[in-house]
C-alpha cells in the first residue's frame, strides 16, 4: 500500500513528510542495479527511482527533489560510484615519493642547488589540425563574429611539451606522432637552451609511455646529455606529472573553435610552439593562456 503522505499534491508532498519505511525502501532501489530488475539502463537516475517508487507501489506519487534529498543527506551512498584504477605498481610509495621530493626540491635527501631544474614532460596526441572553409568574419555593431561552420581536416599533429616546475616556463613543439626520437628532439630543444645547458643537473619527470619508458630510455638520456636524469612516475600515475595541469588549463582555455593555419607543419614535419616558448600564467592563477596553445 502506497504511503498516505504521497496522496496530495506533488508540492504538498514534498513538504510533508513520508514514513521511515518508505524512506528506506527508495533508497534500497536506488542501491539495485537496474539489470536485475530488467530495467536497460547501467544505473538508475532520479527520474527513474521516482518512477520505479511509484510503478512498486511503495508511494502514490514524489518529486525527484524529495528522493535528492534523502539521497545526498547519506553519509554512505553504494548507488553513487567514480571511475578508479587501483595502484599496480609494487613500488608505487618508492617511485611516487621521489616525485613529490623533487617538486619540493629534494632529492635523495638533500636539498636542490640553484643549477638544478625539474622538467615535466608529456605529450599529447591526436591534436586535429583543422581549417575552416571561409575566412573568420570580425565582429561589428549589433553583430556577433562569425565563425564558419565547416571546416577541412589537415591531419592530427603530437603536441610535445616540457614544463619547468619551479620557473612555471614551458617549452613546446609539434611533431606528426610520438615516438622515441619526436621526444629526444624536445629534449634536445630544451636541453640545448639556458638556463638548463649549463645546470648541473636537470630532473625529466616522464610517464610509462613508449617515448620515454625504462631502463633503455634512462640511459638513452643520460647518454646524450649528462647532466640530465630521467624519473619515471609510476604505471597508472600520469595524474602526479604537473605538466598534465599545463594541459588541462590550456584545454579548459583554449578559443574554440580549432582553427590551424596551413603553415602549422613545416617542411620536416615539425615545428615549436612559438607561444609555448613564452612563460604562461600559472595554471592555477586564472590568467588565460597563449591563444595558440593546442586544444
């Protein structure tokens, strides 16, 4: 039977309240999982526990703000849930905390000197490099820019970039795909530039992708600048490399929509930021980036 609260109106509904069964009972539905009860759906929305409420009889009628509300008030919420990946690196602790020294300027326990640099670094992939099909249209009195619609693919570039941690500099190219040699040649555009030609030493922080993953990839560094080390995050941990803060600010700033000039790729096929060379804000400062930054 149907609580009796639920009778009136909606609105009266909402502000009377239900029994402590009817209570309980929509929130074990919303635990379910709708599969089991031969609903096609991955997981029940407020709407629908509303409407399964009703078709189960457990009430005559209830606003999904009433079901809101008992929901968030719960301290333990199993029909809530987040995409997780779970630490599988043995040394995760050993490899994280190397990291997060560095970034506070240590390293084996001692304090960083005045020539030594952090460098995080990544790549992103995939980068559309896009032309609209008529000329951008600058705004005028009583009239938005317009942007043309359609646009002409011009192939996908790798945005390579290196982030100096405590500077906050960037430096940047692109590259037509990423790859062991795409990434030694941004080593080598950083590497070759002061004020790191003449550190003492320089600190690569990098994730496990293939450019720059290993044993072999450490030493491959080593041995073409010295003065440089490679400190490798652990598998699963991209989340702890600062330049990915780079990234998500330029995404999150970038002016939409993507239009790349024909001259984006030169005649060896890359080319560096000349935007990403200048010093951006802080991610966090809320500042806009370069306009050039990629998207």
């Amino acid at each position: 039977m149907a609580s009796p609260a639920s009778r009136s109106a909606p609105e009266a509904a909402d502000r009377r309240s239900f029994p402590p069964d009817v209570v309980v009972a929509v929130k074990a539905l919303a635990c379910e999982l709708p599969s089991r009860l031969g609903v096609p759906l991955s997981r029940f929305h407020i709407p629908d526990l509303a409407a399964e409420a009703v078709s189960r009889g457990i009430v005559a009628e209830i606003s999904g703000t009433t079901i809101w509300r008992w929901l968030s008030e719960d301290a333990i919420r199993p029909w809530a849930r987040r995409s997780w990946i779970f630490p599988r690196d043995p040394d995760f602790e050993t490899k994280a905390g190397r990291v997060l020294d560095l970034y506070a300027r240590r390293w084996d326990g001692k304090r960083l000197g005045k020539r030594d640099f952090v460098i995080s670094s990544d790549e992103k992939t995939s980068i559309q490099a896009r032309a609209r099909i008529h000329p951008t249209l600058a705004p005028a009195p009583g009239r938005a820019m317009r942007v043309e619609h359609e646009y002409e693919r011009r192939g996908a570039l790798a945005y390579m970039a290196a982030w100096d941690v405590h500077r906050a500099k960037i430096i940047g190219r692109c590259e037509p795909t990423t790859g062991i040699e795409p990434f030694r040649r941004l080593v080598a555009q950083v590497m070759s530039t002061e004020p790191y030609a003449s550190a003492r030493r320089v600190f690569w922080v990098v994730d496990n992708g293939s450019s720059h993953r290993g044993q072999a990839a450490a030493a491959r560094l080593r041995n073409d600048w010295p003065t440089a080390t490679l400190v490798s995050l652990p598998v699963h941990a991209s989340w702890l490399n600062q330049i990915e803060i780079y990234f998500s600010s330029s995404n999150a700033r970038s002016s939409p929509p993507t239009t790349s000039p024909t001259s984006l790729k030169s005649n060896n096929g890359s080319s560096t930021s000349s935007a990403a060379t200048k010093p951006p804000p802080n991610p966090s400062s809320g500042s806009s980036p370069a306009a050039t930054s990629p998207s």
